[in-house]
C-alpha cells in the first residue's frame, strides 16, 4: 500500500513541475561558449597525456619549460579565457605605457575607435575598424568566457543548487546573454532616441544618405556588435558539441547578419543597421530571460515567454517587414538614388535589390523559428506537450549529469 500511494504521488509532482515550465526554448541565435562545448574523447585523452608528461621528465631546465607549457595549456584546457587575457593584458600595457594615445601609435586601431573627424564628435570609416573589431572579438571572447567561469557557474551550482551538467552549461550562455544584451539593447535604444530613427523610423534611413560619419558612441556600438557577431560566428565553426538540427539555419543565419553588417556599414546604411541590431538584442534578451527562468522552474515563467513572444514577433517580424517594404517603396524616393563611386553613392538599382534579399533571408529563418516558438506555446497552453522542436535527443542524456560527474573526473585525471 505505501508503495502504490509512493506512485500515486508521483504524478501530482510532475504535474507542479511541468507548470512552471513550458519546456525546452531551445530557438533563436544562441551559440555555445567555449567553455561550455561537450568534452570529445579526443580532448580528454589529450588532457591526460599532458598531466602524465608533467609529472615526468629529469628536473633540466628544458624540462622545466615544458612542464610549464604543459601546465599553461592544461590550465588554459580548463580555463578558456586565460589566453585571451594575456593578449589583452599585453595590448593595454603596450598602449597605456606608450604614453601616444593618439591615431599615430599603431596600438590605437585595436584598442580605440580610428578616423576622428577634426575636433567634432564625429568618425569616418577605414581599413583600421578592421583591426578594432578583431581586438574585440578577443575582449568578448574573454568576457563570456570569464563570466561564465568565475560568476555565473558558482552562482549557479551554489546559490541556484543546479546540480545537472547540462542545465549549468545552458544557464551559464543564456545568463551571459542576458548579461550582453540587457547592456546593448538599452545602448542601442539611447543611441536611436538621439537620432532621426526613433522608433524605427524609415524614411530617415534614406534621407540623409550617405551616413559617411558617426558619432563615438554610433560607432563605437557599431563596431562592437559586429566583434560580438564574429566572435560568435568564430565559436560556431568551432562547435565541437553534437549539432542540434537547425544547425544550418543557424550557420546561415551568422552569415547573412554578417553580410548585412559589412554591406550596411562598408556601402553606408548604417542607420538601417542600427534598426536591425536593436531587433535582435531586444528580442533576445526575452528570449534568454525565459530560457534562464524555464531551467529555474520559475513559477511566472509562462508569462515571461509569453511577453518575450509578443517582443519577437514584433521586433523581428513587423518591425523587420516595415524595413522591407521600405526598401520597395521609400528606397528609390527618399534622398539621392544614384550610383556615384567618387561621393561613395550605393543608393542605386544596384544595392536595392542586394539590401532586400538579405534582410529578407535574415526574415526567412527567424520565420523558421517564429514556428517553433508557436509550436511550444501551443503546446505548453493547449495540450501540455513539452517537446523541443530542435534539439537532439542526446541532449536529454546530459539532463540528468550531475556537475559532481565532472569535477570527479577532472580529479581523476589530475591522480
């Protein structure tokens, strides 16, 4: 009898867990950190390798140095943003101590925004950005590698007591985003309140073509959403972990957003940029808050994914479509239309048709997932199903690996 009122208990358990859930949210355009990546075989038998080879060796000052490189790839092995905190530490120094922290010491171009117009408060454009925006890509690198390492991680296995390896992995990235994106959507917001383009305006878009120059914080957002972007198109190539099945949609979705941003910023449609990067953060600031809340079991958790799918389909679909047919109708009329390359002018039959097919491939695929996301709201309101639409199935292995797991097999490869 206490076993079949044990079973009968069961199911009411279940029952309260699965209501303040609304199951996997595994859509959208997050990628996997770095430290976050599933350890292949290959890797862990390297890991080995090296602690047996630096526990060997004759104490020559030779060996010595290979121990400590040994030592630093291993600590480096386990602690990803160590390398790119090094480089960071030497650039800074390199250029703080240089005592020129102006546009004529070569360090300026990857540290500090290049191309100051006079005294204004205004930037040009050049092949120096591109040295900035791959410094970047290092800074953000180290940023989510750091935090989701050193704060996020104890944070959540000590003060959240999550216990499954595969749910701290997964709050570790979406708080990171939370992080990333509660800063550059605000940003991007403040820089579109002080400009022609509040509230997505698109007739400014053209008017004022060419957008030759920017102001310091235009750019300077500019330029670091694009590092962020490449950083993550960087982590992505790299992907080691097994491939969820919307991994081509999500590939293609990094390429066309860095078409788009090289395209807006190179040939001058920045101010339409701008609009399509404050689409993307907003919306993907809801998106990680009801991931982070859904892996909580947080009881508002139905509420916060409702409202992050009210901010999707406006921002990525009405707002995004308002662009596109803006393009169709307000492209030719507004400013100049012609193709002039000694004024730099693109707004021309040329680049009208290249803009509207890529911000409409970029429509297609958050279509793609605007269906998923339907589909999990369906489910989780109407028919209580909680299924996500394009995760693999060995994922749902990992839920059940507690974070000991790990910790003792790092010990085991340290004895």
């Amino acid at each position: 009898m206490s076993e079949n009122k044990k079973g009968s208990l069961s199911a009411p358990v279940m029952r309260n867990r699965a209501t303040s859930s609304v199951g996997k949210i595994d859509v959208g355009d997050t990628v996997p950190g770095l430290g976050t990546m599933d350890e292949s075989k290959a890797s862990k038998i390297a890991a080995e390798e090296r602690m047996q080879r630096i526990c060997q060796g004759d104490g020559d000052d030779m060996d010595l140095m290979k121990k400590i490189w040994l030592s630093y790839r291993e600590m480096n092995y386990r602690h990803t943003w160590l390398t790119p905190l090094v480089l960071l530490i030497i650039f800074y120094s390199a250029y703080i101590t240089s005592g020129n922290r102006t546009e004529s010491n070569p360090l300026h171009q990857f540290v500090a925004v290049s191309y100051q117009v006079g005294d204004t408060d205004y930037y040009g454009k050049g092949i120096k950005d591109l040295s900035f925006i791959f410094f970047y890509m290092i800074f953000f690198t180290f940023l989510r590698e750091f935090l989701m390492d050193v704060v996020i991680r104890p944070i959540t296995i000590k003060k959240l007591k999550i216990t499954s390896k595969h749910r701290i992995n997964r709050m570790m990235e979406q708080v990171y985003s939370i992080i990333y994106c509660g800063v550059s959507g605000p940003f991007g917001l403040y820089i579109m309140y002080h400009s022609d383009l509040w509230l997505f305006e698109t007739k400014t878009m053209y008017r004022t073509y060419p957008d030759l120059n920017n102001t310091y914080l235009y750019k300077l957002f500019y330029l670091g959403q694009a590092a962020f972007w490449a950083q993550q198109a960087c982590v992505l190539v790299l992907q080691l972990e097994k491939p969820r099945k919307d991994r081509r949609e999500l590939v293609f979705h990094h390429i066309v957003t860095l078409l788009l941003i090289w395209s807006s910023y190179v040939f001058h449609f920045t101010k339409m940029g701008l609009a399509i990067y404050i689409t993307m953060d907003v919306s993907d600031f809801f998106l990680a808050l009801s991931k982070a809340l859904n892996y909580l079991e947080y009881e508002y958790t139905p509420v916060v994914f409702i409202i992050f799918v009210i901010s999707w389909v406006y921002l990525r679909h009405i707002v995004n479509i308002k662009i596109l047919w803006s393009v169709l109708t307000q492209f030719r009329t507004e400013g100049n239309y012609v193709l002039n390359y000694a004024t730099q002018q693109y707004k021309c039959w040329i680049s009208l048709p290249i803009v509207f097919i890529l911000i409409f491939a970029l429509q297609l695929v958050n279509l793609y997932w605007l269906v998923l996301i339907l589909r999990i709201l369906y489910r989780a309101v109407w028919k209580g199903v909680q299924k996500d639409e394009r995760s693999d199935s060995s994922e749902s292995d990992d839920d059940d690996e507690p974070a000991e797991t790990s910790s003792n097999n790092d010990n085991k490869k340290n004895n």
